[in-house]
C-alpha cells in the first residue's frame, strides 16, 4: 500500500498564494533571479514539488546559493531576496540575535 506522502507534490501554494506546477517554474536556463522566481523556487522544494538536487541541476546553482535563499525568505520573507537589500537584512538580523 502506497502512501500519499511518498509521491511528489503535483502543486505547491507559490509565495503570492498562487497554484505552482512545474511548468510554472522559471525556465532551467534563467540567468535573471528576480525576488520573485527565488521565491517560487523556495517554495517549489518546500512544498515538494522539487529536491533541492533537482534544483541545483535544473538551474546550475550551488547549495550554498539556495540555502541563502531559504534563509533570506525565512528571516525577512521576500523583500530578503532582493539582492540590493542583503546586506542590510544580514546586519538587521546579526542585530536581532544580540538581544
């Protein structure tokens, strides 16, 4: 007897709420990462529609990349991705751990 949690999610809940499919997913040759494909990236391994293994051959990044993208959206959700803003959230949060 099988069960349901052994089988691959088919769609995920994306980071705006929306219904993500693979095919929703940003292209395997994105060389553009906007907050919001990080984003449903995140959330495509979160939700198990995706390994983090598919996901660093899919879209040729390094764990350490992706990690960094888990926990930017997990500390300062998706305004953490923004490339321009991670310095800022780095030393927010180094802040909030000395109190």
């Amino acid at each position: 007897m099988s069960n349901q949690q052994d089988r691959p999610a088919t769609q995920v809940i994306g980071p705006l709420g929306e219904t993500l499919t693979r095919e929703d997913l940003p292209p395997p040759d994105t060389r553009r990462w906007v907050v919001r494909r990080k984003a449903q990236v995140v959330a495509a391994v979160n939700g198990g529609l995706l390994t983090i293994e598919e996901v660093l051959a899919r879209y040729g990044l390094t764990l350490e990349e992706f990690a960094s993208w888990q926990r930017a959206l997990d500390r300062s959700g998706m305004q953490g991705l923004r490339v321009t803003r991670l310095q800022h959230y780095r030393e927010l949060y180094q802040r909030q751990l000395k109190y």
